[in-house]
C-alpha cells in the first residue's frame, strides 16, 4: 500500500514540474506576445483567430475563415499569467504553457480554452 502511494506521489510531482517547466511567466507572456505582433489562435472547436495584444493594454481578434467574432478588448498581466477583458463580456484570466515549439496551450484552471501558434 504504502509502495503505490510513493508511486501515487511521485507521479503527481513529476506532472507537476512538467505543468511548472513549460508555464511562462507573466514577463515571458509579455515579451513573446504582447508586443504588437500578430498570431493565430484557435480554439478547441477549431475556429481560428489572428489576435493583435498591443503594448498599450489594448488587443485585438480577427476570424481567420467564417466562423468567429471580431472583437476588441483590454488585457494585463497577473500573478499567474494574464487577464483579459472582451468587449461586452467579463475578465477571464489564463495561464500559458509552451507546449511544442511556437506552440502554446491557453489554460484557464486546468482546462486548455485554446491554442496560439506563431
């Protein structure tokens, strides 16, 4: 019994350095892409995005294809990740994962909401 606890827990911790290895940090975020250059983000349904998050706070989405909404909105960086706040809708904040490379997973708690490729 206590044999497949240690296992239990170790398992839990190696998962848990994998999630802590590859999560930016709110700078990392910032500086990869907060800075005015565009990206692709898509959800898990598959609707594709071009998003602009300009230095000023402000950002910016874009339907690649015929489905989406064009949006505007606010964003700022937090303890964990970053917030951000859609026209009409409330702030949602998320954490980024550096998946594969110029591949991220958007985590909000432990749920992947979308992915941006660069």
């Amino acid at each position: 019994m206590r044999d497949g606890l240690a296992g239990v827990a170790a398992t839990v911790f190696i998962a848990t350095a994998a999630f802590a290895a590859g999560k930016l940090t709110p700078n990392e975020i910032q500086s990869t892409f907060f800075n005015g250059q565009p990206f692709t983000a898509a959800t898990p349904q598959g609707i594709r995005y071009k998003m602009v998050f300009r230095a000023d706070g402000k950002m910016t989405r874009e339907p690649v294809g015929k489905s989406g909404a064009k949006s505007e909105g606010t964003w700022k960086l937090s303890k964990d990740g970053y917030c951000t706040t859609w026209k009409n809708d409330r702030q949602n904040c998320f954490a980024v994962l550096n998946t594969a490379d110029n591949k991220w997973s958007i985590m909000k708690g432990t749920t992947a909401v979308a992915t941006w490729t660069k």
